[in-house]
C-alpha cells in the first residue's frame, strides 16, 4: 500500500497487514478477477500500492511479470522477503505512486485496497489515474477498488465520530477502529487498534473520500472508457450501501 509522506503508515502497518487484510478466499477472487482482466499478449502488470505483495503475488502466476510500486520500505521489505521465498516474478519498486513513470506499456494496471484515497489532494488522485492511464498498452485495463464514501458516512450516521469493532477467527482476535470525519465530510480520519495473541498494535491512516463519480470522470477525461462498476469484487452491481467499489477503464486500441 502506498504510504503518505506525512505518515509512518507503512512502517506501522507492515508487521499486521497480512493478519487484517488475509490471503484467503476474498485474495483468490480478486486475483481471478484480474487475470480475467488481463488482454495477454504477454504484456506485464502494474500495481500501484504494492505493500506486502498480497495480490501480487499470486497474480503474477496468472499472468506473469508484475512491477510494484509503494512508498513504504517496511511494506517493501516483506514482499522482498517473500519475492526471494517464491521466486515469484514480482519487481519490487520503492517510489511515490504519484510521480512514477516508466518505459514499459502495460496490459493491467491496478490500485486497490483504497491506496487512492490516501492521496488527500484530489488534483494529486487525478494525476495519478492520468499517468496509469498513458502506462496501458492499448486494449489495456485499469483496476480501481476504493472506499465508498456513502457507507463510510452511513457509519457515522451524522455524528463527526464513530467506532467500530470487526471480529476475526480466533480467540482475542479482532481490529478495533476510531473513525472521525472532518467538517466537510470530505477526509476521513481512522486510528486502528490490532488485537491478536494479547498484543495489540496501533496504526491510523487519513483518506480522502473517493466517490466513484469522481473516479469516473478523472478516468474518461485520461480517454479511458469505462466498464464494470461494482460492490466489491463480487458481480453485483454498485450500491450507496456498498462498503468497497470496484472500477474497470480500458484504453482504446
């Protein structure tokens, strides 16, 4: 995952990030959906907010060499570890999702798990989507799965603050959060508390509330045509309920 400037986010997140967000199911339908995304033609993928490598990892399987890029070396340094351990055909990459460029077009490109909205500043959202945009290949796709700002707001059922809890399997297992909403309900601020095998750790992240409109419209206006618009990576379609949206652009041939 992309790590703010302003924030040892990554550093802090690191050593949980594979306990609250698991490789399980959810990761085996993610990586299905994207490979089934792919145009092929041996064309490599892009993942902007790379973090430890959960998706990329079992992607690059399916469809081959995968770039990596995050701000975060703590993040980096697990996928490193687990790249030498698999020999999979991840390149690691330590830079800013905003700013990188390189030589190479791609087949896929995506940027998931709400790593867009930690970029607070919405002409910094839209450059981004612009330079993923020239970075596909043409017939390419670009993935975006984000926060909905709706639900996030449904959660705070007017109140500039809530909390919830999310129980996980296991005893004494489960991830604690403190959300609170600035005054235009624009940036969303949450402070999460890790609770596993007696320890507990501390990580918070401030999003920027993404609605896929916005998305939308940074993506038409990069020439990216839009496609699939849905809650989560299931095939149902998008809802102001929805707790995740996914978002799928192709560049024309």
């Amino acid at each position: 995952m992309f790590e703010p400037p302003d924030a040892a986010y990554g550093a802090a997140f690191a050593s949980v990030y594979d306990h609250v967000l698991p490789r399980g199911e959810e990761v085996r339908r993610v990586v299905d959906e994207l490979a089934g995304l792919h145009p092929g033609g041996g064309l490599p993928t892009l993942e902007l907010g790379v973090g430890t490598g959960r998706i990329a990892l079992p992607l690059s399987a399916r469809v081959g060499p995968i770039t990596g890029v995050d701000a975060s070396p703590a993040m980096l340094e697990v996928l490193q570890s687990a790249v030498h351990t698999s020999s999979a055909d991840v390149t690691p990459v330590l830079d800013d999702i905003r700013t990188y460029r390189d030589e190479q077009a791609y087949g896929l490109v995506y940027c998931v798990c709400n790593t867009l909205s930690l970029l607070l500043d919405r002409d910094e959202q839209r450059q981004v989507i612009r330079h993923a945009a020239e970075a596909l290949a043409p017939g390419g796709v670009l993935v975006i799965e984000n926060v909905h700002r709706d639900n996030i707001l449904a959660l705070h059922r007017g109140e500039p603050q809530a909390s919830y809890l999310v129980p996980y399997p296991g005893q004494n297992t489960g991830l604690l959060g403190f959300s609170n909403l600035g005054p235009d309900q624009t940036v969303w601020q949450a402070t999460h508390v890790w609770f596993e095998n007696g320890t507990a750790t501390l990580f918070s992240e401030t999003c920027r509330l993404t609605t896929p409109e916005e998305v939308d419209a940074d993506a038409v206006a990069a020439g990216l045509s839009p496609g699939l618009r849905t809650t989560g990576w299931e095939d149902d379609p998008l809802t102001d309920s929805a707790s995740m949206f996914v978002v799928r652009y192709t560049k024309s041939r």
